[in-house]
C-alpha cells in the first residue's frame, strides 16, 4: 500500500494504508505539482489605450524595437518613399523579404494592444515591372507624424 508524507514547515504528517486513489484525493494531485498563476500579459499603467480603446502611438513606439524604430526613420527620409530592397539594406537584412517580420508581428502585436492602425503608419505598395518583377515601396502613411 502507498504511503502519503506531507512535510509543511517542521511538521511532517504520514498516512499508510490508503488506495493510491485515495492517497491522490487526499493531496488532491493529478500527477502534476501546484504552479503559481502567471498573468497572460502584463499591462503597463501608462498606456492608457487598454481602458480607452483609443489609439497610443506613444506607448506603441516606445513598445517596438530598435528595427521597426529605424525603420520609421527611415520612411522619414524618404517621403517619396523607398524600396524594398533598399530599406531592407538600410535595416541590416540580408533581403527585402525579410521585412515581413519586421511589419507583420514586429509592428502587429504592440499595434493591436496599443489600438494602432499600421496600414495608417506606412504604405506598402506593390507594382509589377515590365520585366515581370515585382517592387515593393514603402512611404509615410497619415499617422506616422504622430510617433515620437
């Protein structure tokens, strides 16, 4: 028969002759140890677009990372806009296509919490060449003045 030990501070409590059904009811496991409850996302009380539902591009650009920052500076140069692949020169990767991460999750995720809309931050345009090739531009979108 299985034997239940439970130590709590310099008690130590034993019960024998117990089912090991009985022993799991009586600790009140199901195999695996208690956890302490994490918190799925943690709020900054500074952002007060959480509450409001209003758009934070404060809290948003203080939110993303280095690269998207760049990149933000980088459409300021250029209000004309600027390639692919020389806006993805100019960020460090080794391709244009590696900017996907960078505006899709990189920017998407702190937009959403932050209730920014990104398509109003840059525009990505695509045309297709005569060659058959497709160039990516980006420019400043309406409310890119807006971050800091």
């Amino acid at each position: 028969m299985p034997k239940l030990t439970i130590k709590k501070n310099d008690t130590t409590f034993e019960i024998s002759d117990l089912t090991l059904e009985q022993v799991k009811e009586l600790a009140g496991l199901n195999g695996h140890a208690p956890s302490r409850r994490r918190s799925s996302q943690i709020i900054k009380p500074t952002a007060t677009s959480y509450r409001t539902g209003e758009p934070d591009y404060k809290g948003f650009y203080e939110e993303i990372g280095d690269r998207a920052k760049k990149f933000f500076a980088i459409l300021r140069q250029y209000p004309n806009g600027v390639t692919g692949e020389v806006l993805a020169e100019k960020l460090g990767f080794s391709g244009p296509n590696q900017m996907g991460g960078l505006t899709g999750a990189g920017m998407g995720r702190p937009a959403k919490r932050f209730h920014v809309d990104v398509s109003q931050l840059y525009v990505k345009e695509r045309e297709k060449l005569d060659t058959g090739e497709w160039r990516t531009t980006y420019k400043p979108g309406a409310d890119m003045a807006k971050l800091q």
